[in-house]
C-alpha cells in the first residue's frame, strides 16, 4: 500500500466511518482533531484519541485561538442550548479551513489523500459537505501545494443509516463513538439524544440493522 492519507477525526460518526473504509485504499499516518472552542472538545478529543489507538495511527490536536475568540453559537456558548437546527450549529468556513490545514500537512510530509466524514445527508443542508465542494477544493489545491493532495470522502454516497450499518457489518469500534454537541468531560459518556447530531444519530440506529445500539449509546 504505496499511498498515505491524513484525516479529519472529530470521534464522531463519518469520520470514524471514513477512517474504517479509506484505511482499506491507503496508509493512514495521522489524524488532525480540531479545537475551535467547542463545548464539547474534551469528549472528542478522548474519542479521537482512541480511535487513534484503535488504528494503531498518530493522533494531532489543532488549536484555533482566533476561532475560539470570534465565535459565539450553540457549539460554542455554554448558555446556549439551541442545538436543534443548522443554522445554530454553523461554524464560519469551518470545513475550508480544515482541508487547508491538512494540505499544509500533505505538502510538507508529502501525504497523498485527506480524509473527509461529509456524507450524502449533511450534503442537503451543509453545501461544504457536497461533492461539488470536494471537487472544488481539490482543483484549488492542484494551485495552492507541490504535493496536490486528492481530498476523498468515503462516506458522500451514503446517508446516517447506510453510515451506521456499515459500522456494524465491519465492526467498527462504535464504544468510542462521541457525536453529541452537549457532551462533556465526566459528566454524561452516553449522547444526550436531544441536540441535533444526536437526533440524526438516534434516528439512523433506530433504522439500522441493530436499532439495539441506542441503549448503549443514548
């Protein structure tokens, strides 16, 4: 297995996913988890970690200070709890500046594929999650590295529910799994099953091969 990708871990459901599928293409060498001054990062950073360990693969925090220092939404603001929609859950170009990061990563350590969770679903609502994005951000890197990292999305042809069956036909490690806005370092380890990645989240186990699953993750 000649080539090497890098990928975009948050620890929750499509990057795990992505991460499970590219590892069959090529090499994975690390994955960038990304602090933006959400509330629940401690949860999936630990997440991240152990899917890292998991992978036997390098586990890398990015911080984003000037991020952190700008924001004030619902993945941000501890008194804010409206984490029901997408509007309140947008973080300004937040995809854009992580596929930025990792082709820096791809240039210098002459990495050949980023791996991307976006998926068929978020696709309807977040258009950074589309394959129209993907494509446009790989012909932008063609200009802006020596490298010209290809960015691939393992999941983009699938929705929450194919996502989910995947998981289980190929055993990924779903006991690592933290998709919840709301969660937060020893407080709550199951999802809370309100905010809104833990509704689609729900709704896909509940319609999987194994809807069992939501009593060990709600």
């Amino acid at each position: 297995m000649n080539k090497t990708g890098i990928i975009l871990l948050s620890g929750g459901l499509d990057s795990l996913v992505s991460l499970d599928i590219a590892r069959k293409k090529c090499s994975i060498t690390r994955a960038l988890t990304f602090d933006y001054g959400q509330k629940a990062f401690s949860e999936e950073k630990l997440a991240a970690i152990e899917i890292c360990k998991f992978y036997k693969i390098e586990s890398e925090i990015i911080e984003l200070p000037f991020l952190k220092k700008m924001l004030n939404n619902a993945l941000t603001n501890e008194n804010d709890d409206k984490l029901n929609d997408f509007n309140s859950v947008w973080i300004p170009n937040r995809n854009g500046l992580f596929l930025n990061i990792a082709a820096s990563y791809c240039d210098n350590y002459k990495i050949d594929y980023i791996i991307f969770g976006a998926n068929k679903e978020e696709a309807r609502n977040f258009s950074d999650n589309s394959k129209e994005y993907i494509e446009i951000s790989n012909d932008f890197f063609k200009l802006s590295t020596q490298k010209k990292p290809l960015v691939i999305a393992p999941c983009i042809d699938m929705d929450k529910t194919d996502i989910v069956n995947y998981a289980i036909e190929n055993n990924a490690p779903f006991k690592f799994l933290k998709s919840c806005y709301n969660s937060k370092e020893n407080t709550n380890k199951k999802h809370c099953g309100k905010c809104m990645s833990c509704k689609l989240l729900y709704n896909a186990i509940l319609s999987s091969k194994k809807p069992d699953l939501i009593k060990e993750i709600f």
